[in-house]
C-alpha cells in the first residue's frame, strides 16, 4: 500500500536518523561554506607536492616523483588542487606526526586515495583534508589492513559477504547476504565488514595507481554492493549500533568506492523504510541504488545488463551454484592474507 502522507514518512525518517546518529545532508558541512573551492592554497616550499615536476625530491609522505603521464586522469585545475591537497597533509603531518606515522598508514596516502577524498567533497580542500584526517586517525587504531581471516573467520564462514566475480564493466561485486547473519555481536561484524572492504579494495601496487580526475573513467576504483534480501527477516537486522557504525565506516573511510548498490528481492517492510529516509538521502548517494524485485520482468532484464550472470549466485537469479563452501572461500582468503602481508613487509 502506498503511503499517502509524505510528511509524516518525512517525520518518520528524520526521527530515525537522529537515533542513529545519522546527520541531514544538507547540515552536515554548513560549518564548511566558507571554503571556496577556487581559492588556492598557499604553498610553502617544505609542503610542496613531491610529486610536482617542480617539487623538490621526494619525502616520506609521497611516492616518488613522477612524469607527468601520471596526471593525465586530471585537468590542470583538478592537479593543482591535488598539489595544494598534499601540500596541506604534508604540513598537518609535520604538526601530528601520527597522522603518517607508519607505513600502511603512509602507502593509503597515495594520490589515488587523495584524489578519491577530493572527489567526494567536490574539491573542497577543507572538507577533503577534514574527511582524511578522520581516516588516518581511525586507521591508525583500526589498523585494517592487519586484520587476518583467522581474525574473521567465524563471521566470513557464514557467507554473507564475499567478492564473486566482476560485473560487465570490469567492476568487482561485492556480493552481502543478509539474510545469512547468524551473529549479532557488534566487534565482529564491523571487523569482517572492514576485512572484506580491505580486500576489495586492496591493490598489491598502490603507489602505481592512478590519480583520477572527475570526469575520468572510475572502474578500477568503484565496486558494485549486490545486497540479496532473500530470507532477510528483522530477527537477522543487526542492532541499531552496528548499524549506525558500519554506515559510518562506509561513508566516512571508502569514499568514491562505490559505483552501484543493487537491493535485490527486498522485503516489504525495506520499502516502507526507505520512501521514510529517501528524501533525505544525498542525491550522489540516492542515484546509485536500484531495486530489483524478482516479479518485475523489466527490472531483472536491466540487473542482466549489468551482471555477467554466470557469475551471479543462482538465488539472485543467476546462473552459478548458491552453495557457499567455507573451507574453499577460507583458503582463498589465506592466499590473499599472505599476498598482503608480503607486499606491506616489503614496503616497510
């Protein structure tokens, strides 16, 4: 039944919100206005970017100097602003050293990750500094790109959340089953959330990715999340906590990673909680959600656009067995560990 009070929907989703925690769009950065986003920054010659053809030689808070093919992703304005961007870490790390202060922490600064965190503020260098400020101190007690299979493997042999595959563009999908939850300790769930993040995301050469501009092609960086409803009930949800942390980790440390988010065979009840919250939602955000109701010729005809289906689980309407096999799924994620832990040994 269609709600035929859209204020009180509205109502309804503001006072959800607020007891989750969650800020409105539009007041979440009024404190911020006043960065004009053409207003150069001053350079001082000790913050200069190192990666600049005109930089001095480089430092411990950037990769190595390179040519300038390397910034052929970005407009000349879009450049400068990565300059005047790293310039502003390199000077907030001189007066908190914690910021980089070890070399995961160091190799995630790379100018792909600035790039990402000045794409999500439209430019804004005080916004973008204040988003990765807040990463790199998180990470630096989170330490995620630490965490193991063995340290997740109770929550990651229950098969909810798992990479199958990439879509028709060359995208990874990150494939959630909720309906799988069997745990409903907070610690644990976030953990392998951050595990399977850091997995997705991970790249054995991230000083060798590209910086990318706003109009530049995003594959390489963006996931598609394929959420299947199926046997999602209320009794799976997670506590209001979890999920009011596990939003914030996705919006406030993966930023620019997501390309689509498809909802396939949602509950009823889902419905009714997202026309509460939609209005609210930031346009980017609400452009990058489909729903995918089995029922719905139309819409199942747009998901096989999207998705190779032999490489979607047969339950999601694709063509692969939906059986999960731990153990195999486990040894995979051994490899990968080791590959990891090889490649951040190298760079210490």
């Amino acid at each position: 039944k269609e709600v035929e009070e859209p204020i009180s929907a509205q109502v309804a989703g503001l006072a959800w919100m607020r007891s989750a925690g969650i800020t409105h769009p539009e007041k979440a950065d009024e404190d911020d206005e006043e960065d004009d986003l053409h207003t150069p920054v001053k350079i001082r010659p000790e913050d200069e970017a190192p990666d600049s053809p005109l930089g001095p030689p480089p430092t411990p808070f950037s990769p190595g100097g390179r040519q300038s093919v390397f910034y052929s992703k970005l407009t000349t304005h879009e450049h400068q602003r990565l300059r005047e961007f790293r310039a502003l870490l390199n000077k907030s790390a001189r007066e908190d050293p914690a910021l980089l202060s070890t070399p995961a922490l160091k190799r995630f600064a790379n100018d792909a990750t600035l790039c990402r965190y000045l794409r999500a503020r439209d430019w804004n260098l005080k916004r973008a500094m204040k988003m990765l400020k807040a990463s790199l101190q998180w990470r630096k007690v989170a330490r995620p790109e630490s965490i193991t299979w063995n340290d997740v493997r109770k929550e990651g042999e229950e098969g909810k959340q798992y990479l199958s595959g990439r879509d028709r563009h060359g995208r990874g999908v990150l494939t959630i089953r909720p309906g799988r939850e069997g745990s409903r300790e907070q610690a644990s769930h976030v953990r392998f959330l951050i595990y399977t993040l850091e997995h997705a995301t991970w790249s054995d050469t991230a000083e060798e990715d590209l910086p990318l501009g706003a109009h530049a092609e995003h594959t390489s960086e963006k996931l598609v999340v394929l959420i299947n409803f199926t046997g999602w009930t209320l009794a799976t949800a997670p506590p209001m906590k979890t999920s009011r942390e596990t939003l914030a980790i996705l919006q406030e440390h993966y930023p620019e990673r997501l390309a689509v988010a498809v909802c396939y065979n949602p509950p009823w009840i889902f419905a009714v909680f997202w026309k509460a919250i939609s209005p609210f939602i930031d346009p980017n955000t609400y452009r990058k959600i489909r729903f995918v109701n089995p029922k719905r010729e139309k819409e199942v005809r747009r998901m096989r656009t999207m998705f190779d289906m032999s490489c979607v689980d047969e339950d999601i309407g694709g063509d692969r067995d939906a059986t999960f096999d731990a153990h195999a799924f486990g040894n995979k994620m051994r490899v990968f560990d080791a590959r990891k832990a090889a490649v951040l040994k190298s760079r210490r």
